[in-house]
C-alpha cells in the first residue's frame, strides 16, 4: 500500500481507527464542526476523489455507509452533510482524498458550522498553487 511519510493522514494507524475495510479507514476529524465528524480515507496515498481505482471507490463509500451507522448508534444525529473537496481552490488543504461525514444535530448545534471550506473558495491562494 502506498504511502505519503509526509502526509498526516498516511500516518494513522489502526488505533486511530473509528471503522476500517481492506483499502479505507475512517477517524475522528481534529478539528471537528459537531460532534462526531469523521473522515474516510482510502489508505494508499492518493491525493484525489478522481484518482481513486473503481475498487478503492467502492471500499471508500461502503464505509461511509459503515462509519454512518456507527455513529447513528453512538451519537443519534437528526442528519448528515457528507463532503469531498478536490484542489486546493475548493478547500481541499490536506492532499489526501477524504470525505468529510458530519453528523448534524437539531438541537444540539445552535452554530451550525458550514462544512469545512464550505466557503473558502478563495480567488487565490498561491501557497497551495500547483499542490493538487
């Protein structure tokens, strides 16, 4: 399996581990908008949704699928926004495919705070220029 050394996502192990099938695993966020927002990622190092082969794919959504349920049990949401950002002009910050699953709570969320760079899209950031 291919892996980044320089990347924070390849460098999860299982013990970080919410959920995990043969080629994803999904974890806690560190910097989560409610309770119990966690990110799927395939676990070779692939730095786009659209770099994905069909078979890491579908490992990737059955365990979004996977992950939902185990929050459904742990956390009870009212709903879910499930996101991907691809490119550093739609937000995308860290160059690791992930979707973000966040629970969404009625009650308990009075910020509701968007999904990560929901509205970052930024006329430039030369910084991540190049890096997707």
């Amino acid at each position: 399996m291919e892996k980044d050394p320089n990347c924070v996502f390849c460098q999860k192990t299982e013990a970080d581990y919410v959920a995990e099938n043969e080629l994803s695993c999904a974890f806690d966020d560190i910097r989560p908008v409610s309770k119990g927002h966690t990110l799927v990622t395939p676990k070779r190092h692939v730095r786009q949704v659209w770099d994905l082969t069909d078979e890491e794919r579908k490992s990737l959504f059955s365990l979004v699928q996977e992950t939902k349920k185990i929050l459904d049990d742990k956390y009870h949401p009212d709903g879910y926004n499930i996101a991907v950002n691809s490119g550093a002009a739609a937000g995308q910050t860290v160059f690791h495919c992930h979707v973000h699953l966040i629970p969404r709570y009625w009650n308990h969320d009075p910020e509701r705070k968007p999904i990560p760079a929901q509205f970052l899209v930024p006329p430039e950031r030369p910084q991540l220029k190049g890096m997707d």
